[in-house]
C-alpha cells in the first residue's frame, strides 16, 4: 500500500489553526501516515499547553482516520539529567531512578481510552472556535440505564425500550441543568445513523473527544 510520510513540529497555535488540514483532502491518492508530529512547547517536556495543541491535532487525526492509518508522536524519551537532553519537548520524561509521563502523554491516553468503531461527522454549534472535537461511535460500549441499573453492550440496548428511554431521560435531564448558567451551553449533533442521533442520548456508544482551549 502507498502511504505519504508527513511530519509535523508546530507550536499550539499553528495546531490549532491546522486542525481541519485533512478535513477536505483527497480521498482517491495514497494513504497518511503522520509519521513524525509534536506541539514544541516546555522543557524538558510538553507543558499544558503543548498538551492542548496536541489534543486539538488529535481530534482532526482521529476525525480523518479513514485517509489518516497511522500517527507515530516524536521525540518519546528524555533523559532529564543535567546535559542528557538531547532536544526539548519530549513525550515522557525519566532518570536513571524514576520516569513520568507529560501532559501531552495524558493527553494521549485519555484519546487511547476513548476509541469507537466508527467516525460520525458532527455539527457544533454555539461553542466558538476553540473547541476542538471528533465523535466516534461504537455501538458495544452503548450504555443503557434504567431504576438506577446500567447495562453495557448493543445487546443490552436492545433489552429494553424502558432503559433506552430511561438513559435519554437522564442525559436530557443533565443537558438542561449545563444548560441554566446561560453562557456556556452548546450543542453537538452527530449523524448517528437511526435513533440516539443527538450526542447526548447514550444508547450508541458515542464518544466525543474534545480539546477545549481557552484565552
């Protein structure tokens, strides 16, 4: 198979400017492989920020991961020992007694947690353009709720109309409680296909995974 190798050192912004990169790209060409990519920010490791910028290309890489087959983040190791450093901004951070993990690596944890089966296109209203998502649904993670007992799986969606109704009943019940602060409410329909179309009614295992920069 041919795949195209695009590599990708931006600060922040530059992501958050390029998040829809592959949005409208040819699908008919080779396939991507994003073989090199990180937000180059802090020191020895990605700092919040970095983390937010590298969230925020996520979510255009998840949301085009049918042109989009492979990402691989770089640099992963330093070595933060006084002259260990090779360059800045690298993923985990350890010495010769302890490692950990940067924001950034959370930041791709939290993505790896999160994966659906399938990508749904989305509409966002209301939010501004800060708010980055991808919405990816897998129908045997569907959480179904009924009398305070949550099924989990397509099965148990389909056991019974009264859970069904009862986790959209819920989640309405949560939306319009978010909803009484008037001023940070939005919206996202998905194109969830049959019922449970609106993000929110949880019956089709839907994921939002979202990168909310604020300033």
């Amino acid at each position: 198979m041919d795949m195209v190798d695009d590599h990708y050192y931006k600060r922040a912004e530059q992501f958050f400017a390029d998040v829809h990169h592959y949005d409208k790209a040819d699908r008919s060409g080779p396939k991507i492989f994003v073989g090199e990519w990180a937000t180059r920010e802090g020191n020895p490791t990605p700092n919040m920020g970095a983390a937010l910028g590298d969230a925020a290309w996520m979510t255009g890489m998840e949301r085009n991961s049918d042109l989009i087959l492979l990402s691989s983040y770089a640099p992963l190791l330093v070595n933060v020992n006084p002259s260990g450093m090779q360059w800045p901004s690298d993923l985990i951070g350890y010495d010769a007694n302890s490692s950990y993990g940067s924001p950034s690596y959370y930041a791709q944890a939290m993505f790896a947690s999160h994966i659906g089966t399938e990508i749904l296109g989305a509409d966002l209203q209301g939010a501004g353009d800060r708010l980055f998502t991808s919405v990816t649904r897998d129908p045997a993670k569907a959480l179904c709720c009924e009398a305070g007992e949550c099924v989990v799986g397509e099965t148990g969606c389909a056991d019974s109309a009264g859970r069904r109704e009862g986790r959209e009943g819920h989640r309405e019940a949560d939306q319009s409680e978010r909803g009484d602060d008037g001023g940070n409410e939005f919206h996202l329909r998905s194109e969830a296909g049959g019922p449970g179309g609106e993000f929110g009614k949880g019956r089709q295992g839907i994921h939002a995974d979202c990168a909310w920069v604020f300033g």
